[in-house]
C-alpha cells in the first residue's frame, strides 16, 4: 500500500492537462514502448471492445503490449477476440511497463488490483467518454459527448492514419453497440450510427455479432430471468421498480452473475416505471456487499442516485456496490431515489 501512495503522489506531480487535444495524446502514446492496457472491474462490451482495438493498434505501431484485468473474459462475448485477454493473476512476476492505457474507466481506483503492477514512473494515459471522469492520467482524452468509450478509440485510429482491420471493426462495433443498447438508447447520435456504418463497411458479420450478443440465452439464463420476474417489486406509485438476486437464486437455476446482464432492461420497459435497479448479493464479502445496477426514463438522473453510494456512470444508466443486506440496500436505495424524484418534480413545477 506504501508504495502505491508513493506512485500516486508522483503520478499526480507530474500530471499534465486536464484534458489533452487528440494530437497530443496521440504522440505522447506514441512515444511509449511498453504497454500495459486495463480498464474497470467487471468489464462489459464497450470496455473489452476498447481495449481490444487499442492493444492491436499498438502492436500495429510496433509496441509491446499486455491486456490484464481481475476478471475473467465473459462468455457473452464469444464473438470477441479473447486470446489476448490476460486476469492480473496470470501476469509474470517483475513484467514492467512504462505506461498504462485505461479505457472507459472514471477513477484509477476503478481498475481494482490492476493497480499493483505500476510503478512509480508508469505513465497513465486515460481514455474515456464518462462525465465523470476524474482526469487522472498523465494525458487525458476524455469526450462526454462520444455514446461509448469505442467512439474515442475510433478517434485514435484515425489520427493515426490506421485502416480498421475486421477483427478492430468487430470490437469497436461491439463497444459502441453495447453502450447504446443496440443503438436504442438516448446517447446515440449521429456519429455513432456514422461509425458504425464504416464498421461495417470492412466486412464484418454484423448478424453473427448481434445474434450472440442479444439473441443467444442458456437455458440457465431463461429459467434465471423466470425466478426474477416473479420477484419485481413497485413503488405505489409505480414509477419506481426494483429486484434483488441472491445467491441461493443462482443455485437454483444454475445460472452465473453474468446471466444477469440485460435483465434491468426488462424493469425499465414497464409502464409508468421511471427509475429502476437491480440488485445482487455477491459472494466474498463478511459484512455483505450488494451490487447495484441503475436505469431511468425521461430527465431523471441515475448517476446521482449511483454517486451517492460512491458509483458512477451515465445519468440514464448506473451503478455502484453498497455494503450491508439486500433490505438494507433497498431501504436505502429507495430513500435516495425517492429524493431525486422530488427534486425532478420540484423543477418540473415551475
């Protein structure tokens, strides 16, 4: 812990801008030869896909590179490339880097146990398109307008004069598609589609690609989503709706934590419902951690929801982990939710 305070202290001296022109960061990366690539804890499709297309571009432009994160690579994602994903534990002893690449990540903290193979001279370069973000690298190129952390990537390739090679298009076409909702969410823009529509142009499968991501269920994962729809619960308002998981619900159905992705969407497809969360009891913790996942309709912001909590995210979609039960969570989940939506009426009313 020691010596990751000391990295810290010196990383924050020799911090550049808040936020570097694409120019600038794209020669500071250039000059770097070492490369270590990570971002959050828990990594979905926009995060993965980043990171994929920026570890070949850098190996395209002749660097040394290694992908290492805590977590496993999700089945979910079979239609990326995974053969270069590495867990943190699998990482040789003494590997140096002389810089970090960070995707879709707020906060350094975010990227978990990732932190303990910098050093004190490791360089950060920190690319993201969250509101949020804290601007912690040493060169920043941060774009709260992008839909998805794969739109600033996209960026990258193209300063850098670089033609997308299929298996490049298939990640950023995943990030970018994930991070919209298949492109259905409110922070799709023109650009996005724009993208998307020169991804596509390289040649990928795109009915193969959206087949495995949002068409492909276990049967684990269907009878999951069966026990869990028997359990949503409503405000008696109905504008606010809520499940927990517990564990004893995945051993019941022999489903994973994974299977539980996309299940929220089904809480915020119902009539009247404004806000919603999703709640998970998660092993390892003695005192109780709950993970949660947030989402709204219209002007409601879940991220201040998530913040309070010490999360983040976007204001329609959100997360963070709170320790104690599943009641207590809910109880106060509820308390902070209910709060916003008072503000949000209070505003409306004028």
């Amino acid at each position: 812990m020691e010596s990751l305070k000391k990295y810290t202290t010196k990383r924050r001296r020799k911090a550049r801008h808040k936020n570097d022109s694409l120019a600038m960061f794209c020669r500071a990366l250039k000059n770097k030869d070492n490369f270590l690539l990570a971002s959050h804890v828990s990594p979905e499709g926009d995060a993965i896909g980043s990171i994929l297309a920026l570890e070949s571009l850098l190996r395209r432009l002749g660097k040394k590179t290694l992908i290492a994160c805590e977590d496993p690579f999700p089945e979910r994602l079979a239609c990326l490339p995974a053969k270069r994903w590495r867990q943190v534990k699998e990482v040789p002893e003494g590997r140096k880097f002389d810089a970090l690449v960070v995707a879709d990540c707020p906060t350094l903290e975010r990227v978990g146990s990732v932190q303990s193979l910098l050093a004190p001279t490791t360089e950060i370069f920190n690319i993201d398109h969250h509101i949020s973000n804290t601007h912690f690298g040493h060169y920043n190129y941060i774009r709260p307008s992008a839909s998805a952390a794969g739109e600033v990537v996209y960026d990258i390739f193209k300063w850098f004069k670089m033609k997308l090679n299929q298996e490049e298009a298939t990640c950023l076409y995943v990030s970018i598609s994930t991070d919209t909702g298949s492109f259905k969410y409110s922070n799709t823009t023109v650009k996005s589609h724009q993208i998307a529509s020169e991804l596509i142009q390289t040649g990928i499968d795109i009915e193969k690609i959206n087949d495995e991501l949002y068409a492909t269920y276990s049967l684990e994962k269907i009878q999951l989503y069966s026990l869990l729809l028997g359990k949503v619960q409503r405000s008696p308002d109905g504008t606010i709706a809520w499940v927990g998981l517990t564990r004893n619900d995945l051993k019941r159905t022999g489903a994973t934590y994974e299977d539980t992705e996309g299940f929220i969407d089904f809480l915020k497809y119902i009539k009247e419902v404004q806000f919603a969360f999703f709640m998970s009891e998660m092993d390892g913790s003695q005192d109780g951690q709950v993970k949660v996942s947030f989402r709204s309709r219209g002007d409601y912001d879940v991220a201040q929801v998530a913040a309070y909590f010490g999360g983040g995210g976007h204001k329609k979609a959100a997360g963070c982990t709170i320790h104690g039960t599943l009641e207590e969570a809910t109880r106060k989940i509820l308390e902070q939710i209910k709060l916003a939506l008072a503000k949000q009426n209070q505003k409306t009313s004028f």
